[in-house]
C-alpha cells in the first residue's frame, strides 16, 4: 500500500544515526527528478566536494583494503573524481576509460561498445596502460544498468588483468545492474544503494 510505504520511508528518514556518510549525504543534498533519476551534483558528479569524496575513498579502502589492487580503472567523466581520491589510499595510479578514441590517443587500444541511453559509445583504453596479470578495482559514480561497468570488465578481460572488484558509489538497485554483476561472481560494493525513490514525495528508500 503506497502510503504505507511512504511511512516506512519516512520513518527510515528519521532514523538518520543508522545512515551512512553517503546516505546522509543523498538525504540532505540530493534531488530527485522525475523518471527515476537522482541528482547529486552538488557534490559528486558536477561540482566535487573534495573532503567529503575524499572520506567515501577512505571506505573503499576499507571495503577493498584485503585485496591486491595495482590499479583503479573507470570511465570518464563522472568515475574519475571518486577513482582518484580512493586511489590516493591504495597509491594506485587511475586509468580512465575514454568514451571515443581523440585524435590524440594512441591506436593501439582495446576497445568495447557501450550501450548507454539507446546511444552506442565506443569505450577505449590505451594498451600501455592495462595489462596482463594487473588487478584491477573498477569504480563508478553511479551503477545503473550496469553497462558502463560490464564495458570496464571487458576491457580488463581484454587486457588479461584480473578483476578484484567493482566500488560504486550510488547503485540503485531498482535497475538490477548491481545484482546481474553479482550473480556472475563480480565482488560489488556499493555505498548507497537506492531501491525506491519517489520525486513527489521527496522519499528514498536504501537497501
Ligand atoms: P549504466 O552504465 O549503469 O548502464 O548506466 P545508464 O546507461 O543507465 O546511465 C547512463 C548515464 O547516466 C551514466 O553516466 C550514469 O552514471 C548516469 N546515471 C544513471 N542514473 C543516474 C541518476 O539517477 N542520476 C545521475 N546523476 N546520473 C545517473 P554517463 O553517461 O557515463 O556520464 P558521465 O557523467 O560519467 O560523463
């Protein structure tokens, strides 16, 4: 029953000591618009608040702190904020996926299509810099439907690189994404999990 729900939410709302840092975050700052889409750019993929990113990298590095990671992969240009400021506490360099070959980069690439709003994108990693036997912590801003991380697990499939895992900030669970990646034996941690949201309301509901 829908205003059932909205209690439940609510009362979730309140409850904010059983929030994480994030979530919190996505309370207080974040806006919901219609067609099921969460904007957070006041903070994390438009203007950066740099401290605040910074202590989600720290919770990577717990999250992922047992595995081998030599490298952070993502895809520009939302990853690279949250990839670089996790990778300070691994002292790991940052790859980022380029979403069309310029005419400044390398030819010599792996290359994957990325679907992604109806819209084919050609995902591109220069050979030098992804390479057999690495392994490799994938990282987003958001996880969706998954496809710009299936695109990344391609291209370290690729390269003959190992994936250790896949950090995402905002995955909202809804779009199933997360847990087709999960079904297929990928480690993915998110911070934020979104299994509802409502944009009349202004309720969002966490796993
Ligand atoms: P998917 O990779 O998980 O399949 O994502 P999807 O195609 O569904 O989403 C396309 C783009 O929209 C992605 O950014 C994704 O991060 C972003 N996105 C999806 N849902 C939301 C949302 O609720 N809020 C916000 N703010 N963004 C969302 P992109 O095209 O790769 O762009 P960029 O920002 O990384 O350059």
């Amino acid at each position: 029953h829908g205003s059932a729900w909205q209690a439940v939410s609510e009362m979730r709302r309140s409850i904010v000591g059983e929030l994480n840092l994030l979530q919190k975050k996505i309370m207080k700052d974040g806006v919901i618009k219609a067609g099921n889409v969460l904007k957070v750019d006041s903070f994390l993929n438009h203007q950066i608040d740099v401290p605040f990113i910074s202590e989600l990298g720290k919770e990577f590095k717990k999250l992922f702190g047992d595995r081998q990671v030599d490298k952070i992969l993502t895809i520009e240009a939302s990853g690279i904020g949250i990839a670089c400021l996790t990778a300070v506490y691994f002292g790991v360099p940052v790859l980022f996926a380029k979403k069309s070959a310029g005419s400044n980069m390398d030819k010599d690439v792996y290359e994957v299509k990325s679907f992604t709003h109806n819209k084919v994108n050609h995902v591109v990693a220069s050979k030098k810099y992804l390479n057999a036997g690495e392994h490799i912590l994938i990282m987003d801003d958001f996880l969706a439907n998954g496809c710009a991380v299936q695109g990344l697990i391609d291209l370290v499939k690729q390269a003959g690189g190992i994936v250790e895992g896949v950090g995402i900030c905002i995955e909202k669970g809804f779009q199933g994404g997360g847990d087709e990646l999960r079904a297929s034996g990928i480690d993915v941690k998110s911070l934020a999990i979104i299994e509802k949201m409502d944009a009349e309301t202004g309720t969002i509901t966490f796993r």
